[in-house]
C-alpha cells in the first residue's frame, strides 16, 4: 500500500515564505519602477512640447506627480550604482515600499546610506520615515548654521583684535603728543615767565600781544643761535690770530650786542606797525636801560 506523504507546514514556515516573497515582491517592485522612470524620461523628449501631460493620462494612466517621482527615483536610484559600501540601491532600499522610497528622494547619496545603516527603515512607515529625515535636514541645517555663526564670529574677533589694536597704536601716538605738548608748554612758560619778569609797563600788554611776541622771539632765538654759530665760527678761526684774546672777546661780544640792537630795532618797526603805544612803552624802557648800562660802563 502506497503511502500519501504529506509535508507538514508550521506558523514559521509560512511567515517565512510570506516575508520572502513580500522582500522579492518589493525588490522587484523597485527595479520596475526604475526601470519605468528611465523609459518615462526617454518618452518625455520624444512626446511633442504641450501633450505631456495627456500622454501620461491617457496611455499611460499616470498623474504626472506620479510620473515625476518615477523619474526621480530612476535618477536617483537607478543605474546600477554600487555605494561605496560596495551596495546598489537595490540592496541597500529594494525592501521599501514606494511610499517609503519617496521621504527618501533628494537626499545626497551618501546621507541616505547613513539613514539605511542607523534605521531600520522597512520597519517604519512612510511617515516616519519622512519624520525621520525632516529630523536629519533640520539637524543639519542647525550645524551648518553653528558653522556659520561661529565663522562670523571669528571674523568679528579678527576684527575686534585689529580695532584693538589700532586703538592701542592711536593711545600710544596721543600719550607721545601730549608729553610734546607738555614740553612745549614748559618752554612757552619760561618764556612767558622771563617776559613777566620785565618792567610792569611791559606786564600792562595784552595776551595777544605777549603771544606775538612770543612768535617773534621763537623765530628771532632761532636766528639768533645760526648767526651766533656762524660768528662763532669766525671767531674761532682769528683767535689764534689775535695777541690780546681778551680784546678779541670783548669785540666778539660788542658784535653781538649790535646785532641784537639791530634786530631790536626792526621789531619795534614791525610793532609800530600794529601799536603804536605798545612801541612807545618798549622804546622807553630799552631806552632807559641802554642809558643806564652806557653811565656804568663809561
């Protein structure tokens, strides 16, 4: 008697076979579509200017959003890729359905791999899967924007350090200024000083007229000190010249003192020029002293 044998079946051989033929089912749902999307951006530069849209609804019964993911998913998974995992995009994304392929376009390659190594995206659905990578871009763009931020602060720094800098250098120049200016102020003071020390009809001038004077003796000292140089200088060359060196010196000391009656004389003429009275009072006062200092040399 022959015997019937009958193959028992359990729970986990079924679930199996169903999940294999779902994974070989979406696999090849997959290359079609790619395969599909490749032939539609073939016919789309065959189909005339206009009647795309009407080619896809009335041959092929596609809405052209559809249409257009085909073309996406055929440009982005398409071509027999190989990663640099050494995966295509059938490997890496064969088991996912169509709506979970679609969060996935527009992402770079390689972030998309990441995404598939991290997650296990069969598992999720579509919604998630899409949460999943407004997650990711969000991420992404927070950092790009720290980069961004922290670059422009560097650059604010660098030019904080050069303002810095530059401030340092201008507080420098102004501390040498002002202790030039007290300098000059000093002189200006021993100056003013020995001119106060003068008769009090000289002290009754206004302070224009002290500064004017103050001018005329800055450049009248510096004149004075170049033509001394000079004459000094000639001096030098007749001493030896000269058998009473103290005859010579009382005659160099004459020269000078002519010299600066000479000069003291055209400043009387330049002041007559703007005040009258202020000349007078001078002239007095030269006068008197001139008198005065001829009696106790005679």
């Amino acid at each position: 008697m022959s015997e019937n044998v009958v193959a028992v079946r359990s729970i986990e051989i079924v679930t199996a076979e169903i999940t294999m033929i779902r994974d070989n089912a979406r696999k090849v749902f997959l290359e079609s579509v790619i395969q599909i999307g490749t032939r539609l951006e073939e016919a789309k530069q065959m189909v005339p200017s206009g009647e795309w849209t009407a080619y896809l609804t009335d041959k092929l019964g596609y809405k052209p959003s559809t249409a257009q993911n085909y073309m996406r998913i055929a440009r982005e998974f398409g071509g027999g890729q190989v990663s640099l995992s050494g995966k295509t995009a059938a490997d890496a994304f064969g088991q996912l359905s169509y709506s979970q392929i679609l969060p996935l376009l527009g992402m770079a390659e390689e972030e998309r791999e990441e995404l598939a190594e991290e997650h296990n995206l069969p598992s999720m659905s579509s919604r998630e899967i899409a949460a999943l990578v407004k997650e990711r871009d969000e991420a992404k763009a927070e950092a790009e924007k720290a980069v961004r931020e922290n670059d422009a602060a560097q650059a604010a720094l660098s030019v904080a350090e050069e303002n810095r800098g530059k401030a340092m250098r201008e507080r420098d120049e102004a501390v040498r200024n002002a202790e030039n200016a007290k300098e000059r102020a000093d002189e200006l003071q021993e100056q003013l000083s020995a001119i106060e020390d003068k008769p009090a009809e000289v002290r009754e001038l206004t302070e224009e007229e002290l500064e004017g004077i103050r001018d005329k003796i800055r450049a009248e000292n510096a004149e004075a000190a170049r033509a001394a140089e000079e004459r000094a200088r000639a001096a030098e060359e007749k001493l030896d010249k000269v058998k009473n060196p103290a005859a010579h010196k009382v005659n160099f000391l004459f020269c000078e003192l002519r010299g600066v009656e000479e000069r003291l004389e055209q400043a009387l003429a330049e002041l007559q020029q703007t005040d009258e009275a202020a000349r007078e009072k001078f002239a007095k006062v030269i006068a008197d002293w001139l008198r005065r200092e001829g009696d106790r040399l005679a």
